[in-house]
C-alpha cells in the first residue's frame, strides 16, 4: 500500500501536468502522469544504478530527461479548429 506521503507526491505530479497542458486529452496527461511518476520510483532508481550500472549523477539526469521528455511530448495546447473550419483552410 502506498504511504500517505507518497499519494501526495503522485496527486502533485498529476496537478503539475494537469496545469502544464490542460487542453490535452485526459488519456494523454494520465499516461504522462504514470510516466513521470514512474521515473520518480526506487524501481527506476535501481534499474539504473544496477542493472545499466551508472553513477548516482547520471541515473538522475536519466530520470530528469525521461521526465521532460514526458512533458514536452505534451506539447503546446492544441488549438480547437472554428467551427465550419475545413482542412487545409487558413
């Protein structure tokens, strides 16, 4: 079971990409969410100091990168095309 602590640091997450691209899909900002929670575990942490074997230094800029990476897949908002708008048409 997840500490109480450790809830608040996901709902964070959650909130930070939430406030980051409030226009993306619900689906695109939970998976990039899991994604960046994810890369904040002890899993990764080990996973890249133990298996990949590397310094403490670079298992975190691993994981910062992962992390950006997550969040500027999000990219800009979307904009919403007018409505009668067809494609192609400026």
């Amino acid at each position: 079971m997840r500490s109480r602590a450790a809830q608040k640091r996901w709902v964070a997450v959650r909130k930070l990409i939430d406030a980051h691209a409030p226009r993306r899909p619900e689906r695109e900002r939970e998976i990039a969410a899991a994604n960046n929670r994810y890369f904040l575990s002890a899993t990764t942490w080990n996973y890249y100091r133990l298996y990949f074997g590397f310094s403490p230094d670079k298992a975190i800029e691993c994981a910062q990168t992962a992390q950006r990476q997550a969040v500027d897949a999000l990219g800009p908002p979307r904009k919403a095309r007018g409505l009668g708008a067809t494609p192609g048409s400026a």
